[in-house]
C-alpha cells in the first residue's frame, strides 16, 4: 500500500479537519497514513474525534507553515510539518505528501527537498474542474505567475500524460487558454507556448476561451499560474454564488419548498459535482515524488479525499510517465538546436 505523509498542521482549520479527514481516510483509502505536526495537538484530536490514538504513526513537528507566509520564510523554517512531511520522501519513509497549507511554500520546500523530475524546469499545479464527461483539467492552476513558453510547453505535456494515465483518456485534447479562438488572439506567451505545442507530441487543438472548461471542447487546458488562479477561484465564487441562488429561490413559498422536496435528490447529486470537497486535492506535478496540495479551507471530506488521490497517484505512476514523456521529447529534440533550446532546463 503507499505511504502517504499527511501535513497535520497545513490548512485554515488544522489540525482538527485534517485529523478528522485522516481517521476517515484510514477506514476507506488503501493507504499507510503518516500523520506530521505538533504530537501532542495531533494525539488530542485524535482521542477528541476518535476516542482513541490510531494505529498510524505520529511524527513530531515543531513549526507550522502559516498560510500567508512568503516561500522564503517557510523555506528557512527546519522543522515545519510540511517539510518534514517532505523529508521522508526523500528518505524512502513516504511516497506521497498530502497539504492543505501554503501552496506556494509547499512547491518551494518540495523543490528543495526532493527537487523535480528530470527535464522539468518548474513544478505546476493541476486541477480538475467538472465537464461533460470525465471534467476538464487546469495546469498550471497557480504555482507559477509568471511563466516562459517553455515552461507552458511542460505543462501540456505533464497534463496530457496525467489525462490519459490518471483519468483513462485516449489521445487527449490540449488547448492553450486565450481570449479567443483565433491564432491572431493571445498575447506574446500564449502565441510562443501554441506554436511549440503545435510541434509537440501531443494532441493540439489551438486556443480555447474561458467558456470551454465545461464543454468539453478540450481534455487540458494550458496557462500560466496567475491566470489559471483566477480562473479557478471565479469558478468556485460562482459555484457557491448559484448555489445561495437556489436556495433562496426555493425559499419564496410553500410551492417552491414542495419543488426542493421533490428534486432535493437530483439537485445533491449535480451539487457533487460542484464540490471541491468531492476532488480531494490539486497534483502538485513535476517534482521527483507525489504532492497533493488540498484546499486551504478543506473539510474533512475534503481531506479524506486529497489522500484518496495521493494513494492513486502513487498506484497510476504518473511521474514516471511525465519523465518517459519528457525524455522522448528531449532526444528528438537533439536533432533540432532550435527546439532544443526551449525545452531544455
């Protein structure tokens, strides 16, 4: 079974949610769990929830990863839960880490500790966002502002294999994220990233506009950190926007009420869908190890889930299909300077 490396302290709500989510977990995930973090805060909510201290181990951690410290802060910090979550991948403890904290400390200590894949130049964060079929996934979804064509070059890569190898799709659609369709649209990087996507090994359909995420015109989306942020957050800002619009709605009258009873069931199901708590976590991918980052502000659903994932991650073997992938790419490459040039660390 893989080990996962669970940060007990990273997150809004933690360590309560993340113990919770973990004891959840360790009933229905095929996993060896790994609780990090202050012991003593850890041991208390487990015997608070639980009645009793679980059968995974506990491993101490003197310093916590806040969420609005700076990557250069969390970086200096020895003996935080997150970096000594990360420390036994390196070791051969764990196989996978599983965050709810800083995202953008989480990358800086991972590249740190473990550092990338080969071929790799910088990590991405994908995420999955509910599409007509299997959904649609965002990469980068924010752990890189400002990013080189090359580094977008990666991400379609990096998130075509994870589509086919991750969630079964045959011969994935890429498309780079524009403001509109056509190849005069864009801008300087987007116009650079789809011309080297054209060349690439992968399934390229040109640009896509915001209004494809949920029509399932494309498998992955490509963009830079900053972009696929803002997308993501707008997402879930209109998710729960709808949501207290139906609720209200089905307050007005009795009549309205009876409609709720009547539907409550379909409309919990398509609320599932929704809910980020349902996905678990974003693959943190690139680095030289699984790291699952987990939404800052996770129930333990939410939770129980991000580690799910982890546990698959490590089982799919998706880094080392990002490397093959890589590695091919690299050594045809050779035979084209030009080329060579951009995809090279």
């Amino acid at each position: 079974m893989p080990k996962i490396a669970v940060d007990a302290m990273g997150g809004d709500h933690a360590p309560a949610v993340v113990v919770e989510g973990a004891l959840l977990a360790a009933q229905d995930v095929d996993a060896e769990l790994i609780l990090v973090g202050d012991k003593l805060a850890v041991e208390q909510e487990c015997l608070r929830i639980g009645g009793k201290l679980p059968r995974f181990p506990i491993i101490n951690a003197t310093q916590t990863v806040s969420m609005d410290e700076s990557p250069s802060v969390a970086l200096r910090k020895r003996d935080s839960s997150m970096k000594v979550a990360f420390e036994m991948i390196k070791r051969g403890e764990a196989e996978a880490v599983v965050s709810a904290g800083n995202s953008g400390a989480m990358m800086a200590i991972g590249m740190l500790v473990i550092g990338t894949l080969p071929q790799v130049t910088r990590p991405a964060i994908l995420a999955i966002v509910p599409g007509t079929s299997k959904g649609t996934i965002i990469i980068d979804a924010g752990a890189n502002v400002d990013c080189k064509p090359r580094q977008l070059l990666q991400f379609g890569i990096i998130g075509s294999v994870y589509a086919e190898r991750g969630l079964g799709i045959v011969n994935p659609r890429v498309g780079v994220l524009s403001n509109g369709e056509e190849d005069s649209k864009g801008n300087e990087l987007t116009r650079a990233a789809s011309e080297l996507l054209d060349s690439a090994p992968v399934n390229y359909v040109g640009y896509v506009e915001g209004r494809d995420f949920f029509n399932g015109k494309v498998d992955v989306i490509v963009c830079d950190g900053f972009t696929g942020n803002v997308a993501l957050k707008t997402m879930e800002g209109v998710a729960s926007f709808a949501g207290e619009i139906l609720k209200s709605g089905f307050e007005k009258s009795w009549l309205s009420r009876l409609g709720y009873l009547l539907t409550r069931h379909s409309l919990r199901h398509a609320y599932r869908k929704l809910d980020y708590a349902e996905y678990g976590g974003a693959r943190l991918l690139g680095l030289d190890g699984v790291a699952i980052v987990a939404h800052g502000g996770s129930t333990a659903l939410a939770i129980k889930n991000a580690i799910r994932v982890a546990s698959e991650s490590v089982s799919q073997n998706v880094n080392g299909h990002i490397s093959a992938a890589l590695e091919s790419m690299a050594q045809a490459a050779t035979e084209n300077k030009t080329l060579l040039t951009t995809i090279r660390p």
